[in-house]
C-alpha cells in the first residue's frame, strides 16, 4: 500500500503525514496517521491491537484516520482528520511506561495530532498519556476530561433517526413506531431511553445476560428477543445496530422488516455492496459515521475545556446534517454515503481554502 497520493496508483491514499513511533525498552510500537488538517488539527483515537503484521497495522491507520476526516468534517468540527495504532496485546504489554512514552511521541507533533480512546484504550490511559502531552481528549472527569462519550454518542444517533424518520413518513419523531436495538450497552441503554420518551416502542436484544437485566429492572416495558437474528425478522420499523460491525449483510439485508437503518455501530455495512441492496429492498440506510458522532463531538470540546451543554447542542445538529445528506442524495440520485462524502469533501475544500487568505 502506498502512502503517497499518486494518479498512477488507485491503491495510494493520499495522507498529509504517517509517522512511526518506536521504544525499545517500553515495548512501543505505533503508528500515528494523519489524514487532513484542512479543517484544523487532526483529532482521533489510539487504537490498541495485536496486528497480525506491521503491514495491517498501517492499513488500519491509513483507514480509520480518513475515516476520522470525512466524520470530524460532518460533526462541523474544527479538526481535521487522523488516528492512531500501538502494535501489541494492551493485556500483555500496555505500562505506564509505554503509555507515556507514546505521549512524548504525540506532543512531538506540536498539537497536529490530538489523540482519544478507541478500541483497547480508555479513560484512564488517556490520563496516563496526558502527563507527556496536552494534545489527548478523552480523559477523566477528574482531569479535565469528557467522560463517558456514550452519552452524546446515544444522543447523536437519536438525532440521525429523527431525520430519517422525518425523510420516510414525514414527521421528524419515533412516536408510535417500533425499533429493534441491537446491543445494550452503553449506546444502546442511552438510546432505548431516548426513544422511549420519545413514545417509540422498544425490542431489543443483546448476548450479555447483565445487559439484559439492566434493561428488564428500568424499561420492563422493552420486548426482549433471542439474538439479532430474531430481531432483524421482527416487525419493526426501525433497525438500530449498536453492537459490532458487520450487523448489516448478505444474511440481514434481505431479512430485514425495518423501512429504516440507523445505529451507533461503526462499520455497519459488511461490504461496499450492501448498501445497493438496502437501496433495492427501498430501506433508508443513515451511514454509520454521520450519526454516531456525538461521542467525537463531546470528546473534541474538551479542547476548548469541556462544556456538556455546548457539546450536546453541536451532537443535536446531527438531526441537521442527516437531514441535509438525505436530501443531497435523492437530489444527486445517489445513496446516502456518497452523499456524505460529497459533503464532507465540499467542507474539507471550502473551510480548508480559507487558509490561503493570508493573515499575520
Ligand atoms: N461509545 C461511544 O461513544 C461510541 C462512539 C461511536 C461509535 N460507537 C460504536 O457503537 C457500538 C456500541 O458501542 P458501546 O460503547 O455501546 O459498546 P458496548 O461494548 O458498551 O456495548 C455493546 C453491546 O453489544 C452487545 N453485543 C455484542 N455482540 C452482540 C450480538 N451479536 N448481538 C447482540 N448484542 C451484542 C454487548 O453485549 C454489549 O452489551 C460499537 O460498535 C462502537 O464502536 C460507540
């Protein structure tokens, strides 16, 4: 894979920066990548995962930090696009030691790069890496931080819906419909909350027998099903994945009752195909990225010093820009994910042209 953008090579994407970070005695191995900084400095989080090679940690850099470009551009943030991978086992591996010396790699980049949690990072690694950087969101309550960006992320996806609901019977609430959660956790919980009080009625399911309780002992009025399976053939109207990714595929596309497809889970559509068959099967599918930003929204406003209410109004413009990407893709004849990434790139060139207006 090339990392430099070449007209001769398709496979190259195009990054402004990749840099290679390593400690021997820590153990440190990572990759930082950044996308864009057309709209401001790059924001995402530090992913935590024992690749398979080196080659498939830079893939998955390359990836998810334009990812994080096209979803910090929708979320109307300031930032522009980037992430970053520690090659390891977090179980075997992650020390203070290693943590704060990825710090010192991330404040070598002069603010950037600011970095988040993701996938075997948290809250309190987050604090760790800040004793080495003020580049890092995603921290402690106690330190400054956001805390618990299921909050806003759950909020965010309920705003997507809301639009989409808005765009297929007209009127922009969940009252009266049925909606089929997929994965209770900490989106899903918010989320069922959500919709409950917005008069929606609530099936859902998950694998974990606690996640299942917590919901029978506060919302006894949500119907329980076995498994996703189950869920997908139920009559719902609505279709919210907030498990893992894959939810939408060759097995669940065509089973699906649901008119709607809008959840927290990243990476929801199995393969690029998928969304021609939600399309064919005339299901109205909210791309993943555009809806669950809320939680890159209350992490990025710790930036400016976390305000909750500040960053809540921002995650309900959400419901604005699902609206607006909607619209585009009907006007353009094209689905709602192309649309997204239109919007996203006319951001990234209109916003990132400013720049060239020259000031002291
Ligand atoms: N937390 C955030 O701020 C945030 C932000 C953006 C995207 N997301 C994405 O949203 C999704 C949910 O995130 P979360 O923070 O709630 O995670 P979580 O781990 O708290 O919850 C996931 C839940 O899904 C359940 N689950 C797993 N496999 C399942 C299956 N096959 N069928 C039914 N349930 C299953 C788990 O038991 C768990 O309760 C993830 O894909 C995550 O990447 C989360």
């Amino acid at each position: 894979m090339g990392v430099f953008a070449s007209t001769d090579d398709p496979g190259s994407t195009g990054h402004e920066q990749v840099v290679f970070c390593q400690d021997k005695q820590s153990g440190l191995k990572a990759i930082i990548g950044i996308y864009s900084t057309a709209l401001g400095p790059a924001l995402g989080g530090t992913r935590f995962y024992p690749y398979d090679s080196e080659d498939d940690a830079l893939a998955d850099v390359l990836d998810l930090s334009r990812g994080m470009a096209y979803k910090n551009a929708l979320a109307g943030l300031d930032l522009g696009g980037g992430k970053a991978v520690i090659w390891g086992d977090p179980e075997q591996i992650k020390s203070e030691a290693l943590l704060r010396a990825y710090g010192r790699f991330v404040e070598s980049l002069a603010g950037r790069y600011y970095t988040a949690c993701d996938v075997g990072t948290y809250v309190a690694d987050m604090d760790i890496i800040a004793r080495e950087t003020r580049y890092v969101t995603g921290r402690s309550v106690e330190h400054g931080g956001a805390g618990d960006s299921s909050i806003l992320t759950a909020w965010g996806v309920f705003q997507g819906m809301r639009a989409a609901a808005e765009h297929v019977w007209g009127a922009p609430s969940l009252r009266g419909r049925r909606v089929g959660v997929a994965g209770l956790g900490k989106v899903g919980k918010y989320l069922t909350g959500h919709l409950l009080e917005d008069g929606a009625e609530v099936v859902a399911t998950d694998v974990n027998p606690k996640a299942l309780a917590w919901v029978r002992a506060n919302h006894p009025q949500v119907t329980l099903v076995d498994d996703a399976t189950a869920l997908v053939a139920a009559d719902i109207d609505v279709y919210a994945p907030c498990a893992l990714g894959g939810a939408l595929n060759d097995d669940s596309v065509p089973a699906l009752r649901a008119k709607v497809v809008t959840g927290a889970a990243n990476n929801q559509l199995a393969h690029p195909g998928i969304e021609k068959l939600l399309a064919d099967r005339g299901i109205l599918y909210t791309p993943d990225y555009v809806v669950n930003a809320g939680g890159v929204i209350q992490v990025a406003d710790e930036i400016e010093g976390f305000n909750f209410e500040r960053a809540k109004l921002r995650a309900t413009r959400i419901y604005d820009t699902t609206r607006e990407i909607l619209h585009l893709a009907d006007a353009e004849g094209v689905p709602p994910a192309v649309a997204a990434d239109r919007l996203a790139e006319r951001r990234m060139a209109e916003v990132g042209r400013l720049r060239t207006i020259h000031l002291r």
